[in-house]
C-alpha cells in the first residue's frame, strides 16, 4: 500500500497542534492577547475561558486537512435525538429498538427521519480502557452482524419512515494512532457495501473522532495523517466521508481559572485550597511544579475545553462556573455563572406524595 501525505498540508503537519491561544506577556498568562485575569474580572472565579479564535483554527485544520479526501468535519455534541430528528438531521442508531423508536418519532413527526447505523467494529485500540468504544464489548454500535440485519430490514422495506443512508463507527478517543480509525472505516464500509448490494442508496460514512490531544502541553498527531490514513480506505468508494473530532477542537482552546483560598500544610507536602472542583478523583495534573502562591492568586487549569464544563456538576453543592468566550481581542461572558436560587430551584421540600403504603407503614408498623 502506497502511503499517501498531502503535499499541500505537509508544513502544517509540523505546526503544533492543536492551536495554543494560551500565552505569557509580561509574565501574565494570557488568551488571545488579554491577560486572564482581567478577562476574569467581571465574574470571578470559577470561570471557563475559551479562545473561539483557536477554536476556528483548529476546525480550519481540520477541515483542510480533510478536504482532499472529501471528508468533512462535524464537530462532536451528545445530541438529543427528539429534538434532533425536527430539524431533519441524521440520527446514528445503535439498536433494533432505538430504531423503533425513531419510527414512532418520525411517524408522530409525520416527516421521514434518516438514520445511519453504528457499528461497532470490534476494533482495540491502545488508548484509556474507559475511551475505548470499538471492541465488542463496549456499549456503543451494534455488531457488524446486527448491522447487516437492521439494512436487510430496511431494504426490504420493513422500516416504515425512515431512510438509511449509511454507517458510523467511532472507534474510541486519544487515539495513539490514525490505525484504529482505518481499521474501523473498513469495517463500516463492508457492511456499507452489503447494504448497497441489497439495493439501498447509501453513501454516508461517519469515522467518529478521536483525534488526541496530549494534556502533557506537546503537540499531538494532527488531523493530516488521520487523513492519510483514511486516503487509501475510501478510495474510489464513492462515499460522503465524516469525521466528528470533539476535544482535539476544543480542548486547548480553553482553561479552568480558580483562585486560591488557603494554604494547608500536611506531611506530604504544601496543599492549595481553589475555588473549584472538589471530589478525590478530580486529579488534573500530578507533581506539577508550582509557584509560592498566596491566597487571592489565580490558578489556571490549561487544556480544559474539552469535557470540562460540559462534566460540571453540582457536587458539594457548587454551582457551576461562569463561561468566557474570547474572539477578535474581545472577551464577552457566554453563560453567568449559576447562583445559588438557581440551584435551590428545583427543590421541593417535602413535595406532594407520589407514593404511599395502604395499611399500617412499614414493616415495623410505625
Ligand atoms: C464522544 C464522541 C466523539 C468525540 O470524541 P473525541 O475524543 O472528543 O474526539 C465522536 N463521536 C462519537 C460518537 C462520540 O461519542
């Protein structure tokens, strides 16, 4: 097999990646050219900040580096599925039951719903145990015999509404490697081609993402020798090439700042209480050499854009941080951050009864 490298990408492909908008200036960090804690003025801290600019860059990158192989890039969200079917996107289905139900939502819709079917490719690749999705025992697709079924029900005309226009894999995250990723698109195009050759019109093939990031600060492998490992797999195929990188857009983009409330000493070593995060797994870097920081100073966790705010929760009773957007020199506030009526909101004290024992309570007859 010949390898393919994109000529034209082959100076980027030496550029760091992803896009760095983080930046020292007088020995104050910046983003974007504004020192960050001025960008955090206004809300205080906790407070995403991200660099849309960087963001764009990245996407730009991407999408260039695809491009010669007539891939697009589709930046990855957890979709809702009723409410994205409405606005006519494609659904990814992973069961015979999901697809069920995309029946009756398309039928309640009264507008035929496209879907493509996960497969999953049982495919290893050598990345966190918990981020592999392509091997045959994670959760995610079908198997590769399931999928050949759920198309053989749709080129038979069994499923009513709905259009299946091709097939998804996505076959984990931080990759070490573009292998993976070409391992599962030829599984996906198998099962592609078995579907065409039982007479459907498909050409839809969604590699996943997975492009890495490496949180050590260096450089990871771009998006370019993704696609040229995946140039030889489509090839003459004929197919509508996706991939859906998330954090390799975002994650750099942006960063956690805290700010230190107090200094404890143990045994082990000196400890900084910060304004954020609380539970003993929420480990973000180990061993990291840190200044003589005083109460009042600003903490900033890089490469948090990514799987960051979107994994917030309201542990300890926090409310979630402020979100920052930085584009074009100026900083602008995308989401306050929550306050505490908010988070009571929800509460109903005691609430109505939804429930009840006929008879004496319990067991113990209270
Ligand atoms: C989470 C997810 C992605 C994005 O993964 P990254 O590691 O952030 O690139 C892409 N596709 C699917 C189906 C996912 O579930």
């Amino acid at each position: 097999m010949t390898k393919f490298l994109p000529a034209a990408n082959g100076a980027s492909s030496r550029v760091p990646w992803p896009p760095d908008p983080f930046a020292y200036s007088d020995g104050r960090l910046c983003v974007g050219g504004l020192p960050l804690e001025e960008v955090v003025a206004a809300t205080g801290t906790p407070a995403y900040v991200y660099d849309l600019d960087a963001v764009a860059a990245a996407y730009r990158r991407a999408a260039a580096a695809f491009e010669p192989i007539g891939g697009r890039v589709l930046y990855a969200v957890k979709a809702n599925a009723d409410l994205a079917v409405g606005h006519g996107v494609t659904v990814h289905v992973e069961s015979a039951d999901e697809l069920e139900a995309l029946e009756a939502v398309a039928a309640r819709l009264e507008r035929p719903a496209s879907f493509a079917v996960r497969v999953n490719p049982d495919v290893e690749v050598d990345t966190h145990v918990n981020i592999q999705t392509g091997h045959d025992e994670a959760k995610f697709g079908v198997p590769v015999a399931v999928a050949h079924e759920l198309l053989a029900r749709a080129a038979r005309g069994e499923l009513a509404g709905l259009t299946p226009v091709g097939v998804h894999v996505h076959v984990g995250s931080q990759l070490p490697d573009p292998d993976g990723v070409a391992a599962g698109a030829r599984v996906g195009l198998e099962v592609l081609e078995a579907g065409r050759a039982a007479g459907l019109e498909l050409d839809w093939l969604d590699v996943g993402g997975g492009l890495p990031v490496d949180y050590g600060g260096g450089s990871a492998i771009g998006p370019e020798l993704f696609a040229a490992a995946l140039a030889p797999v489509v090839a003459g195929r004929d197919v509508r090439l996706a991939v859906e990188p998330g954090r390799a857009l975002v994650a750099r983009a942006g960063a956690l700042v805290a700010k230190v409330l107090y200094r404890k000493h143990r045994s082990a070593g000196r400890m900084l209480v910060v304004d954020t995060i609380c539970e003993s797994t929420d480990v973000l870097a180990t061993e990291a050499d840190l200044p003589d920081l005083a109460p009042g100073e600003l903490v900033a966790f890089l490469d948090t854009g990514a799987y960051g705010m979107t994994m917030a929760s309201n542990y300890n009773g926090q409310p979630r941080p402020a979100e920052i957007v930085v584009a074009d020199g100026v900083a602008r506030v995308a989401r306050r951050r929550e306050t505490w009526e908010e988070l009571l909101a929800s509460e109903t004290g005691t609430g109505a009864p939804v429930a009840a024992v006929q008879g004496p309570a319990g067991p113990l007859g209270w």
